[in-house]
C-alpha cells in the first residue's frame, strides 16, 4: 500500500508499511468472505430488477483497514469479491458484483417473470473472493445464504364469465331473492387484480339487479302477459377496476302461474303423404305442478268420422275391396258406381265429397230397384249381406235398407233388412216345406250404432236357422229371435228392392217406375223408406265370410301408432280401439309416460290419401295418494293435416287410326283393337334447384322455362277400364266385341257387355290391364255397308277418383273389287302397327303415326312404303329440278331449300297401303302442283297439265267400286296428326 503525507518522513513510511502489506497478502489469504443468512426480495412481472432486504454485500477481512483519509489504499486479490454464484435448478436469476472492493453486488431477472407461473422463488447464493492462485486453491467462498424472491402482479389481465350465457325461468307474480348467479373469473395471481370486485347489468330498464357476489334477482313481480322473456347484459369488474372482455347474456322467461297441461304440443301437425310415420308429439310434456301423482290416464282420439265411410280407406269398389281381402267369388254388387253395363243406381243421389267414396243418400222418397238375375239367393244356402250404413236418429217406422217381397199381387216380404227403434232387424220367412210349423223368421239386434249418425260397417252371415251379425268386426248376438209360419206355395216372381219394399196389390207391373213416394193406400209402388246413407252393399251368396275378410273390409288405412323402446314398454300400458283412431296410455311414472306420448305417431299408408284435417283431441285424467282426481289437466286439442299427394296422370297412348279389310272383320278373330296400347302414369313434382341450375336460370332469357318441375312415372293399380262405342249402338246381330275371357280370370278380373261397350273391372296392375286389353276384338259379320268404327278407351283407379284421358280409336273397312284384290290387300297389311305414347288429334283422312313412337319394326308392308314415297320423292325433286335448271345459282340456292322441306324423314312413318289406288299419283302431282305455283319459271304449265293427266286417265280406268274405295283410301292413308309444319 503507498501512503501520501505532507512530510518526506511520511511517505517513506508509508511505503514500507505499503510494500510490507503487500508482500504480507501476497502470501495469506487467511478468510473467507461472509454475507447475510438470509435475503428477502420482491420483483415486478415484466421487470427484472430485484429489491433485496438485506442488500447484497459481501464482506472479507483479508482486506487492510483504510487508516486515514489522507491514504489511498489498494487491496490485495485476497480481499476482492470476484462473484456471486446461485445454486438451484432453473433460477430465472443472475448475481452481479457491482464493486469488487467493497463486495457490492446485484440480484437480476434472467428472463419476462409472469407471476400467474410461480408467484414465489427461492434459492441459495455464496460470495467467492479473488484469492486464487495458479492452481486454484486460494481462494475462498461464504457459506451458502437462503434467497426468498416474491414476484408482484399487475393487473394484465380483464375478467371473463365461465359461461357463454345464462338461462333461467321465474313464475309470474313472485318476488326471488336469487333467480340466478353468474359468475366470472380473473386470471392475474394476486389476489387484488384477480378477485371480481363487482358486477353490473348494463340492460337499462328492466326489474332487475345484480350484488357484489353475481346473484341477480327482480326488483319488481313479473307478469307474464307483459313480458315472456328478459335478456339482460351483465359485465364484470375486477378489483384493479378493469372491466371484463366480454359482457354476457342472461335470459329470464316468464312463466303463467302453474297450471297442470300439456306442454310443447303443437296444435297443427302437417303430414306428407308416403312419408310413413309421422310423430304427434315429440317434446310434449306433462306440466303436473310438482303435485304427487300416482297414476295418470290419457286417451288419444284421432278423429276422422268427416271422412268417407269413417276413415281413410281404398276406395276401389266394395266388389274389389271383397277381392283383395280375400273373399271368393260370388259376391253381387247392389249399389255399384252407375256405368252402362250397371245403371240401375243412375239418378240415386250421390255424397261426391268424399274421395269417391260411392255413397248413396235416401232422404225418405228414394229408392232403386235391382233389376232381375243380378241376385239368385236361397235361403236353402249360407249367403252374406254387407253393407255400410249411417243412419241416426231412429224413427217409429220401419226403415228398409234390403227386401226381397213379391213382384206383383201380394204384399209377402221374404227377407229384408230394416231399421226400426234403433233397432237392426232381419226377415227371414222360410218357403213352403211339408211341416209348416213354427221356425226363426225376425231377429232383433238393439244397437247404439244403428242411430249414432255414424258410419259402421255391417255384416250378416245367415245360415238358417241362425245368423250372426258383425259391426265394425265386432260379433253381436240377438237379443230377440221370433218365429213364424213358411210362406205359403206361390209362383209370383219376387223384387230385389234398396232404400224400401216394393208392394204391389194392383195386379199391375210397372218396371220403369223405380222410384215412387209413399202413400197409405194398398196400391203404393214402395214403402218403408229409408232415411240415411248406404255404400257397399253386397250379396255374396253359397258361402260365408270369414272373420279375417270381415276385418279387413273394416280396417282403417290410417290411424294411430305407437313403437315403445323396451326400457319403457313395460312401465306403461297402451291399448287401441278396433280401428286404431284412438289409443290409451296408462301409468304412474311421470317421465316415462312422457317419452310415451312422445312414441305416439300417426300413419296413413293409402299410396294416395284422402287430402284434409283429422282433428286430435288428449283428455287426462291424473290421480294423487288419496286415488282421487287431484290435479286437473285440460284437453289439449288438435290436428292433422293431411297435405295433397301428388295426383298421378294415367295416359293411354297407341295406335288411334289404322285400316283392315272386311275379311279380317269377318274372320273367327276378328281386329284387335288395342295391340299396341301403352298405359303410363305419371306425377308431377317440384324440386329445389340446384346451385348451377340457378346460375342457368340467372343467365337465361326464356321465362318460359321451368327448372323446378319434373315428370315421374309411377306404378299403382286400376280398378276399371270401360270401352265404348262412339257412335251408333252395337248391333247385336252382326257385330260385338268379344275379350278372352281366360285371360281375365286369370288376372282376377270381371266383365260386363252391353251394346254401348264392355267394361273391365277389379283392382290389378296397369301392366296386366295392358295384357287384357290387347286382347279386345271387334267382330263384324255384315261389313258391306260399313266404312268405320270409332271406339273410346277410358281407365281409372280407385273408384274413379283419376280417371286417364279418352284415347279413340278409329278403325276403316278396306273393301276389296275381288278376292285377287282383296288376298293382295291383306298382304301388305301389316298385322301389327308401331304404339304411339301420345294420343294424337283426329284428323280425317290420314294415318301418320306420331314421331316419338318406338322403333318401326321391318316387314312387307314397310317396304313397299318406303319404295312408294322414295319414288315420290324422287319426283318431285326431279321436276323441281327441270324448273329450275334455268335459273341463275342463287335462285338455285334458294329452290334448292324448299326441295329440303319437302324431304322429310319418313323412317316413323307407318303407311296403309292398297295397291290398287292411284293416290301417290294424285299427291304427287298436288306437291308439284304446289312447287310451281311458287315458281316464276312457265314451264310448270307444262309440268302439271302432265301429271294431271296421268292422274285423270288412272281414274277413268278404274271401275266405279274402285273409285270408290281410292275415295275413302284418301282419308286413310295416314295420320299426320303429330307432323310439325
């Protein structure tokens, strides 16, 4: 150490005591440093300064002591603080030594600090002194001392709600201390910035407040019809004041005062027909009021008494409807859908709003007679009557629906069917036997049904001496039989009457008169009129129904269903009414007799239901502990409505014209008339566009076009298809249509003939209907006079609910000079002709089949066709071509244009041909004469007058027969119905 003094005596002291220190340490470092035990620091987040208490100081007594002011001292290496070390694993901190010859040093965050990580860190520290030599062995380090470093938040982060939104409902008229609580959080680590301080609703206006802890509740009673529902805005404030992020939603429902119901019932439910099962209600509840319950008690009504006979059933013809519910044959039809080959019903008022349900009115006047053959029933044998009947209220006097009684002279009734005081009641009365003792002739049923102003269905099996009676396929025993004496031995013919009995005791027969008002005099045509609606009534008579054709006559086609997931299937009890229009479901559990009527599904599997409403109704009947009724639940009520099916067009298409010679009229097989009948039905529906069939309408001019309507063929059934004559009756004697009769029992299907048609009826596929009427002849056995017949083709389903369009047909005699020119004749005609998909207008006089048939199948005549209008072509063009070889290239051009329109494609066409007429001549010659007419050129003068002449010198060759039939060959030579001009 070197000392400075004032006196040269000094200095030199200074400097021995300065080199002797020196040389002294230079040899000893005898201590180690030493700092504090223990240090307390605290650090800011986002800082890195660290406020040590103690300060960080090391101290070494191997450093000299400063002995005056006026010496300037220097240490050693020994008693200098090199550095601080840190001891611990991934310490974010750093030691600094400010100043080695006081021991001063630093604490320093390495790295950003987050307090929301690790709010506290410790650690251990030692000083090293400078004291190393060249070996390191001299220097010296202070115990280890404990660092305890707190690292201070700031308030970085905003309150965020742990919910998205909140929801609660409050019953009306009620005051809540809470209603609900929301709730947010803060994520800063200490406490001050991360405690939620307050919250606000930010809403202005409304009854309700927030405290301190998150609770809302209203300041004020709701009421229900003011207000359903309250959305509120609640923000969040942390102790830092900062505001939350995100305010959140609260939403308040108001609920009406609790009163028992169905809850989550819509009240229209709308139903697409073929789509299946449709559930009623799928999120209905019922609301009990948290009143114990023990059992509940719920009937579903689905109510479709408006529709047709009760419900939604086929309405094919009841004969049919016997049919495909396997019934056997013999089933007579006594109130049919009038036609000609049935019109005994004709002028009988009819209820049409019914999907065509054939149902008859009889208001007390009318009444029809079956006209003789039709029934031929013993009561020798079983038979059964059905019928459907809605009568209601009941009178004193006897109401016939069916009677059986005598023609003419007597009053006697054989057997009828009656209504009298609500009472359903059979006459049998026995023929004359050899014992002429007392047997059953009346038997009573008493029946609610029969005055309900309801539709009920009603079977009666009869086999003497008992018979057994079937309401809506339910059996009914008499509660009243009588007996009476046999009619007595009689040859008076008997008179099948509906809607009264015929009674005649003038002696006269009047067969015109079917229906006649009721007097009190003996001489009255009927009596015992009926009052009410009639449908389906039939005798089949040899057999009896069974019940399985009994049920199915009677089932409904749409009605309610119910499919129970098994957990559930067994705490509920579910049960249906015959026609499943109404079901009922009992039980005790609460949650599962919801999931119950939340099964409950309507289903209507008519491929074309009957479009409308079908009213729903729920009544409830809840019980508590004491079995009484304790809570009362209102009706829910209802419906469903039934959308309108996509109607399906039936179209009849094939060949409407076409020639045969009479020899083929008058032949064993006579002229099919339908071989090529085609019967297509299609729906029409609308769809969604896509996205680049709008981007095409967008772009496209034509308004015209309809992206969004397609056309579908579909398959179902027909129930009828009726031909008749367009024109004059058919003659009997010489003329008839005649089907094979084979064919139609094979298909289950039935005919009916008179002279204005026949008619084909029972439900079967379209395409086994096109088998059968390919078959139909025409027969004619005196065509001399003959030169036509038209005939019209129409078919429908379901009782003529869709009826297809009127396809005729027009059928030409060739008659023929001779056998030679009459086997020629048959030669070319072809025996089959292309079917036409599109009915085509009549026009007299051609046969031109239309463009979009099928492909023409090859064949003699077709050749000789093609042959006779090449040649006709060729003609033309020819003369067209001496026209014009005088004139200049584009007046060629042009003339070469109208050439192409006449050159038309004639590969559809089907032409009749009889080689003895001349009339491709006489075309010919008329399609030039056409040409030069628009010609300027003089030389088709010549042109015509050439043809004409040919022409005219053809026709004056040709005997007075032949002129004739080329006359009528005009007007068959083809149908140009579907050319386009």
């Amino acid at each position: 150490m070197r000392v400075r003094g004032n006196t040269p005596f000094a200095s030199a002291v200074g400097l021995v005591l300065g080199l002797l220190c020196a040389v002294e340490a230079a040899k000893v470092n005898k201590h180690k440093p030493w700092i504090e035990t223990t240090y307390h620091g605290i650090v800011t987040e986002n800082d890195d300064k660290v406020l040590l208490d103690p300060p960080l100081i090391a101290l070494d007594k191997d450093a000299p002591l400063r002995y005056a002011e006026s010496f300037e001292v220097t240490l050693t290496e020994e008693g200098e603080i090199c550095g601080f070390r840190i001891h611990g694993q991934n310490v974010p901190f750093e030691a600094v030594v400010l100043d080695k010859s006081t021991g001063e040093g630093v604490l320093r965050a390495k790295d950003k600090l987050d307090c929301e990580l690790q709010k506290e860190h410790t650690f251990t520290i030692q000083a090293y002194d400078c004291g190393e030599g060249p070996d390191g062995t001299n220097m010296k380090k202070s115990h280890k001392a404990t660092v305890h470093i707190q690292v201070n938040d700031i308030n970085e982060y905003a309150p965020v709600f742990k919910e998205k939104s909140y929801k609660a409902t409050v019953i009306e008229g009620k005051k809540y201390d809470s209603i609900l609580k929301v709730e947010a959080v803060d994520a800063d680590c200490s406490f001050q910035f991360s405690q939620i301080c307050n919250y606000e609703i930010v809403t202005p206006d409304v009854p309700f407040t927030v405290d301190k802890d998150g609770f809302i509740k209203n300041t004020e009673k709701l009421s229900y019809g003011k207000e359903r529902m309250y959305k509120l805005t609640v923000t969040a404030y942390d102790c830092g004041k900062n505001r939350a992020s995100e305010d959140v939603l609260v939403k308040i429902s108001v609920k009406p005062t609790c009163k028992p119901s169905w809850q989550g019932f819509n009240k229209r439910i709308e139903y697409e027909p073929g789509t299946g099962s449709l559930a009623l209600f799928p999120s209905m509840h019922l609301e009990t009021c948290d009143e114990p319950i023990t059992s509940i008690r719920a009937n579903i009504e689905l109510e479709t008494n408006h529709i047709g006979k009760g419900c939604d059933r086929d309405t094919y013809s009841e004969k049919s409807l016997h049919k495909l519910c396997g019934a056997s044959t013999g089933t007579v039809e006594l109130l049919p859908a009038p036609s000609s080959a049935a019109n005994w019903t004709v002028g009988l008022p009819t209820d049409n709003g019914h999907d065509s349900d054939q149902v008859f009115e009889f208001n007390g006047t009318q009444a029809i007679k079956v006209p003789e053959g039709m029934v031929s029933t013993s009561l020798k044998e079983p038979f059964t009557i059905s019928v459907w009947m809605r009568h209601g209220p009941g009178a004193h006097e006897k109401e016939t629906i069916l009677c059986n009684s005598d023609k003419t002279e007597m009053n006697r009734h054989h057997y009828s069917l009656y209504v009298h005081n609500c009472r359903l009641i059979m006459l049998l009365r026995q023929d004359p036997s050899e014992a002429e003792n007392y047997k059953p002739a009346e038997f009573h049923w008493k029946l609610d049904q029969a005055c309900d102003k309801e539709w009920h269905h009603y079977v009666l099996n009869i086999e003497f001496p008992t018979v057994s009676l079937f309401v809506d396929g339910t059996t009914f025993e008499p509660f009243l039989v009588t007996e009476d004496y046999p009619l007595h031995s009689s040859k008076i013919e008997s008179q099948l009457t509906i809607g009264a009995c015929w009674q005649d005791n003038s002696g006269h027969d009047n067969d015109t008169e079917s229906v006649s008002e009721p007097t009190s005099g003996g001489n009255a045509k009927m009596a015992q009129f009926f009052r009410g609606n009639l449908a389906g009534l039939m005798i089949r008579s040899g057999k009896l129904e069974n019940k399985k054709v009994i049920d199915c006559l009677y089932t409904c086609k749409e009605g309610l269903d119910v499919q129970l997931p098994e957990e559930i299937a067994s705490a509920v009890k579910v049960e249906f009414n015959p026609n499943q229009s109404s079901l009922t479901v009992e039980g005790d559990d609460i949650d599962a007799f919801d999931k119950v009527m939340q099964h409950i599904s309507y289903l209507n599997s008519r491929q074309f239901p009957t479009p409308g409403i079908r009213h729903l109704r729920i009544s409830t009947t809840v019980k508590c502990f004491n079995e009484e009724s304790c809570v009362s639940v209102p009706d829910a009520e209802g419906y469903v409505m039934v959308l309108q099916p996509e109607e399906p067009k039936i179209s009849l298409s094939g060949i409407d014209h076409f020639a045969r010679s009479a020899a083929e009229f008058e032949s064993q097989e006579g002229v099919t008339l339908f071989p090529e009948l085609r019967i297509v039905s299609t729906i029409t529906r609308e769809v969604e566009a896509d996205a680049e069939s709008e981007a095409a309408e967008g772009t496209d001019d034509d308004p015209t076009v309809q992206e969004t309507v397609v056309s579908e063929e579909i398959m179902h059934n027909l129930d009828t298809c009726e031909v008749s004559v367009v024109g004059d009756e058919l003659d009997g004697e010489h003329e008839g249509l005649e089907v094979d009769m084979s064919q139609l029992q094979q298909h289950s299907l039935e005919m009916s003939s008179s002279n204005l048609g026949l008619v084909i009826t029972g439900v079967n596929t379209m395409a086994n209907y096109e088998q059968v009427l390919h078959l139909i002849r025409y027969k004619n056995w005196h065509t001399e006079a003959l030169f036509d017949r038209k005939f019209k083709l129409v078919c429908s389903e379901l009782n003529g609910r869709y009826i297809s369009n009127d396809f005729k047909v027009e059928v030409n005699v060739i008659h023929t000079a001779n056998p030679v020119e009459q086997a020629n004749n048959a030669m070319v005609q072809p025996n089959f002709i292309n079917p036409v998909h599109h009915a085509s207008l009549d026009l007299s006089g051609h046969n031109l089949v239309n463009a979009h048939q099928a492909s023409v199948v090859p064949s003699a005549a077709t050749i000789v066709i093609v042959v006779c209008v090449s040649f006709l072509v060729f003609m033309i063009i020819l003369g067209v071509f001496r026209v014009r070889a005088a004139h200049q290239g584009t007046m060629r051009d042009q003339e070469s244009g109208k050439e192409n329109e006449m050159d038309w494609d004639d590969s559809a066409l089907t032409i009749t041909v009889n080689p003895m007429e001349t009339y491709e001549d006489q075309h010919s010659s008329e399609e030039e004469e056409e040409e030069e007419e628009e010609s300027e050129d003089g030389e088709e003068e010549d042109d015509i007058t050439s043809a004409e002449s040919e022409s005219s010198e053809d026709e004056e060759g040709a005997e007075p027969e032949d002129q004739q039939a080329a006359s009528r060959q005009q007007q068959l030579e083809w149908d140009d119905s579907t050319l386009t001009y």
